[in-house]
C-alpha cells in the first residue's frame, strides 16, 4: 500500500512573497497545483477562523497562507473562494478581523456562504449519519482546507480534521457538542465530517502556531513550517510529532484510520521536505494526555468532577460580558449567572458540565483556564 505523503515546508515569516514561495515548493512537491484546481472548477478556502482576531495572536489562520494558496488555485483558471463559520456571529466581520477578507479582496475572491447550510445523508458514516453543511461548501466542486496549528482544551490539538467543524453552520456546531459530549465520540464526528466533505487537499500554517490555553487564548509560538497533505490523519500525525505530541493522544487518529481517512503510523506516512528532527519543538506547551472518556458508566460519572479537566474562571481577568453563558450548549447552562447577578464573574456546575470547553474557547479576555484536579494529575503519573 502506498504511504500517505506529508509535505513539511520551512518557512519563518508571514512575509508574503517568502510565503508564496513556500506554498509554491509545497505544491510541486505533491505534483503541481493542477492536481487540485482545474479550469471553471469552483474551488472553496476553508480556512480556521474561530473568533476574528488580529493575525498576530495566532488564533486564525495567517492572511498571507490564504493569499498564497488562492493566488496559487486561481492561476489553474479555478474560481476561488473561500469562507469559514466562526463560532461566534456570522462570517464576515470576522473575516474582517483577521484580516482574512483583506486578503481575499485583494485577489478579488467572492466570499462563500457559511453562515447558512443544508442537510445532508451521511449513509457511511461511522456515528453521525446527518450532517447540516454550509451552503458555499456544498456549491463547490472541491474544498481546500487551511487549518492553523494550535493546542485545544477538549482534543489536545486542532488542526487539519478539526478545521472542517467550521463547515457547521453557526450554532449547530454548539448543538454537536451537547449531543456528543465524549471526546471520542466528538473526534468520531469530526472524521466523519472530513469522509463526507472530502477535501481535496490540505495546507496547514504552522509559521506560528498557538501554544498553551488553545485555541484562542494560547501563546503564538513559532514553528517555522508549512504542512500540506491530502490526508489529514497523516497530515495532523506530522504535526504532533513536530511538537512531541503522541498522535496517539489526538482521539481523530484512530478514528480516521478506523475510518479509512487517513494514516497516523509513521510507517504509513512519507515525510518529504524537511525532515522532522530538524523542526521539532519539544518545549511546545501542550497537554500530552490522553483526554478522559465520558461515557464510560455511572462510576465514571460519580468521578467525572475528580478526575476530569474543567474550566475555571479567572477573576481578575473577567469583565462579566456573558460570552461564556451565551455559548454554553447545555440546558440549564452549566456556567450560569448566580443568582442571575451580572457584575460578577459567573460560576460553573460541574455537574451539568460536558467539559466541551466552548466557554474556554469563546472567553474574549482569555480569562477561563484549564483546571486540572489532584486525582486526574495523580492518574497520569501511574
Ligand atoms: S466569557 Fe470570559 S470574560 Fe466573559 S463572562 Fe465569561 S469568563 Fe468572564
Ligand atoms: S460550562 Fe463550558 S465546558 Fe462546561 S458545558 Fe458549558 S461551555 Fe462546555
């Protein structure tokens, strides 16, 4: 069987020119931009826009990669155009912020429709059979995928499978979490999503990634690479080598082998490029265990509150705006107003709580931290 290919590109700046050169190396190496762009096709950028963002804090994918990529797809004679379904609002102004839409004016590319979908039969799905699907992804002849390299609170990582949870419409993607509030069962959904969208191709900006409390409080830390593959199993298990992350740890990687997605052995994936010993960041600060299963029992439950990770609020950091409670996808809100006083920091029921950490991922102020109780630090080193 023929090994998955990874391209690992260096590239240490977001300078333009410097990036579409990179790019340019990126696609050569997997046999020219034509192999993912015809003449007339209409090719759709889906890259990872969160919360819009200044570029600099890392929490979206980098303006000139989107810029390099389009420029690149265009010149096949493809309409190019691109989108994402942030998880707050609607598309646009945060594009704006990230200046993303910028990028995208300049190479004249029409913005796609994510901020509404249709469903869609998902007959070979391993778990969720039904899918709602952003209209400009479902009006495409092929998607191009561009994730950013990032750590995140419930999965370790996210990055090339993750960034398709994006092609979810607004709050249905808050919807999935309440329904899948395992973490096996969640990545399960997401390589189920990737089967069925089938991006052509995807190209990964790890210029700087974003380490620490991902994916949108975390640190920008510099990696200096830029991966393309068209597997993303294999794609992500390069990732997290370079970061010294088992890929065993990332719950997508069985799944999507399960799923015939992709490869996450070494020995089912070619590295070509740099080699990865001479990228690698072993100082990368992410949470190298595995994440907890939630579905696993009544005694479970009993010692979800003792042993699994939660979120905890940052007084100091708080300025009581009620992000956190708004997306909260559980009913009563597991993080909630007490006695609905709204000039303090709200407060969690851990009971009620999924541990989804779409508040941790939403908190504008960066002010919701990942907690780690004395029994779940005291299981991970027996
Ligand atoms: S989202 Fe963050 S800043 Fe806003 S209320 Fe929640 S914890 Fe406080
Ligand atoms: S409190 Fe936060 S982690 Fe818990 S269910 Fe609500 S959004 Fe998810």
């Amino acid at each position: 069987m023929n090994k998955s290919r990874v391209i690992v590109v260096k590239c240490d700046t977001y300078e333009y020119e410097q990036v579409l050169k990179a790019v340019g190396t990126g696609f050569d190496l997997l046999g020219g931009v034509s192999a993912f762009a015809r003449p007339g096709e209409r090719i759709v950028m889906k890259p990872n826009v969160l919360i819009g963002t200044d570029p600099d804090r890392c929490v979206t994918t980098h303006p000139s990669v989107l810029r390099a990529v389009g420029e690149l797809l265009k010149a096949t004679g493809a309409e190019v155009s691109y989108g994402d379904s942030p998880s707050f609002g609607k598309a646009e102004p945060n594009l704006k912020k990230s200046g993303l839409k910028e990028a995208g004016d300049r190479l004249g590319l029409a913005l796609a429709d994510f901020d509404a979908g249709r469903s869609v039969s998902h007959k070979d799905a391993l778990l969720v059979k039904r899918f709602v699907i952003a209209n400009g992804v479902l009006d495409c002849d092929g998607l191009v995928s561009l994730p950013k390299l990032k750590t995140h609170g419930l999965v370790r990582y996210t990055g090339a499978v993750k960034n398709q949870f994006g092609c979810v419409p607004g709050i249905l993607k808050g919807q999935s979490h309440a329904r899948l509030p395992d973490p096996y069962d969640f990545a399960t959904m997401l390589v189920d999503l990737n089967t069925l969208i089938k991006p052509r191709l995807y190209v990964m900006d790890g210029v700087m990634a974003m380490e620490g409390n991902g994916p949108r409080s975390g640190r920008p830390k510099r990696l200096g690479v830029l991966l393309l593959s068209t597997d993303p199993i294999a794609l992500d298990a390069t990732a997290c080598r370079i970061i010294c992350l088992d890929p065993e740890v990332v719950p997508t990687s069985r799944a999507g082998e399960k799923a015939g997605l992709g490869r996450y052995h070494s020995d089912g994936i070619e590295v070509i490029g740099e080699a990865i010993e001479t990228v690698l960041d072993p100082d990368f600060e992410v949470n190298r265990t595995p994440p907890m299963s939630r579905s696993a029992g009544r005694f479970r439950t009993f010692l979800k509150n003792r042993t699994t990770d939660r979120p905890i609020i940052d007084r100091s950091k708080c300025t009581s705006c009620g992000t956190c409670v708004e997306m909260c996808p559980v009913r009563p809100q597991a993080v909630y107003w007490h006695r609905d006083d709204r000039s303090r920091p709200p407060r969690y029921s851990y009971g009620r709580c999924i541990r989804c950490f779409c508040c941790q991922e939403t908190c504008p102020e960066g002010a919701i931290l990942i907690d780690s109780p004395l029994l779940a630090r005291l299981s991970r080193r027996i």
